[in-house]
C-alpha cells in the first residue's frame, strides 16, 4: 500500500519528474529565475493534464552537483518552485522533491514550507561512493529533523544501492539487508533503479525488494511504455527520462510519449482490478 500525505493511491502509481532548470549560483544558470519557475510550472501542468499520479521535483541542471548539503540560495529558489508548482496544481495532487545530491535536510525544509508530500533522499542506509564522492547514510539525522520541524506528515522515499554510484563497501550486502535497513530505521519506501538515469532496473530486483519487507518500493530509473509491463509489482514508477523529446532528459516532454506511457499504465491497472 502506497500512502502519501496519510491517502491511498493506487498501484503502481505514474509520478512524473520535473527537472528543474539550473538555479542561481550553479554553472549553468541563465539567470532568470522566473523562466525556471516558469518551465517548472509548465511540466508539472503538462503531467497532471497527461493523467500522471503525481510528480517529483528536482533539481537536475545544477550539475556538477554539491555534496549533501547546498547553499541557501539553492533552497530558496527550489522553495520558490515548489510554491508556484503547489498552486498552479492544487492542493490535492502528490509533490515530492529531492535536492541534489544527498541534501536531504533542505529538501525536508522545502516540502514542509511548500506543502509537499514526499522526499527522495539519497543515503539513509548505509554508505556509497557517488560522483560527488562518499555519501555517508543520514536516517538518523533526517528522521530526527522530520521529528523537531512537525514534518513527519512527509513521507522519506530512499534509493537502495543507488545508481551512478559504487558500492563495493557493501558488496558483501545483498539487496534484501539495504531494504531490511530502511525498514528498521523507519524509512516511509525504498526506490530501486538501474545502473544510471533512463537505465532501466532489474525486475527481477523490485520482486526482490518487494519480498523483503512490507515497505513501499518505487521504481527510479528507465521505465518506459512498452517496459513498464514487467514493473507492476511495484508501488510506484518515478519516470524523467523516457517521456521527454528522444528520451534525453534534459529535453522538453514529448506529448505523444506522455500520452503512450499514460495508456500503458491505465492498461495494467485494468488488468490489477
């Protein structure tokens, strides 16, 4: 069962990802912070209009990205977004974030302020090496910061062995122990992926985190319309990658890809009825 903000959704749900353009400070900002609210606001529409369950805000184009914790302008700005995306949405419609890379305390800061629902954070059980370099496990830190703001209405999603990262320090731990982990530490649902962004996940590993606790498992990485099929086990797809122009996620949203991916999941729920 797949609860946000204390509602039921049905499984698997469709939850769109908004890559956020670069913000203020980052190399690769424009410097028009309106024009990213725009945009912003413009995909999070585009995915509600298409029939998607909700979306996932991310901060994408701020590459090369800090590691686990970001300036104030970053969490300003990412608060301007999600209040613009909030309104033109609607109260009712699920929101997560995530601020890149592992900065999990400012995205818990903006969800709350925001009125968001959920987190995708990175590192909650045990440590990886990542692009930005060791990234350290925050359960503890997180969850006792969720407990001191009131903010424990927002669910915390983790990735388990998160893609464009090595895990060689805990090669001797199966899937099943990164699962059981986030289960004991009070983690809300696990995110499984493939090997990097738009790189599909093993089925066979979903079924796998599906089995190895009651948790919520999210697929993170490389669903499309004609795969989705084999991910229907799971309680949710995050997709950022396949609905966009060639599947490039850096490129505008493709209508017709939207409009595909809608069909293939109003399919498999369906047949689940």
């Amino acid at each position: 069962m797949l609860l946000v903000n204390n509602k039921k959704l049905q499984t698997p749900a469709l939850l769109g990802m908004v890559h956020v353009r670069a913000l203020p400070g980052t190399p690769f900002y424009k410097d028009n912070l309106d024009k990213v609210v725009e945009i912003a606001v413009d995909e999070a529409l585009a995915y509600k209009k298409a029939g998607f369950t909700g979306i996932l805000l991310e901060n994408m184009h701020d590459r090369p990205y800090l590691k686990c914790h970001v300036g104030p302008e970053i969490t300003a700005a990412m608060t301007r977004v999600a209040c613009a995306v909030r309104q033109a949405v609607g109260d009712d419609y699920p929101i997560g974030i995530q601020i890149l890379a592992g900065a999990n305390i400012e995205a818990l800061s903006v969800a709350l302020v925001a009125g968001l629902d959920f987190i995708r954070a990175e590192g909650c059980v045990f440590g990886h090496v990542a692009d930005e370099g060791w990234i350290e496990a925050c359960a503890g830190e997180l969850l006792r910061e969720r407990a001191r703001i009131c903010a424990k209405n927002i669910s915390i999603w983790t990735d388990v062995q998160k893609k464009h990262s090595a895990h060689a320090p805990t090669a001797d731990l199966p899937l099943e122990d990164w699962v059981h982990g986030a289960e004991f530490f009070g983690i809300d649902g696990v995110i499984v992926t493939g090997t990097a962004t738009g790189v599909a996940a093993k089925a066979s590993e979903v079924e796998r985190a599906k089995s190895a606790s009651p948790l919520p498992v999210i697929v993170g990485s490389g669903i499309t319309a004609k795969n989705c099929k084999d991910y229907a086990v799971a309680d949710a797809w995050i997709v950022g990658s396949w609905v966009k122009k060639d599947g490039y996620w850096e490129n505008p949203l493709d209508p017709k890809r939207l409009k595909d991916l809608v069909a293939a999941h109003k399919k498999l729920l369906s047949r689940k009825r």
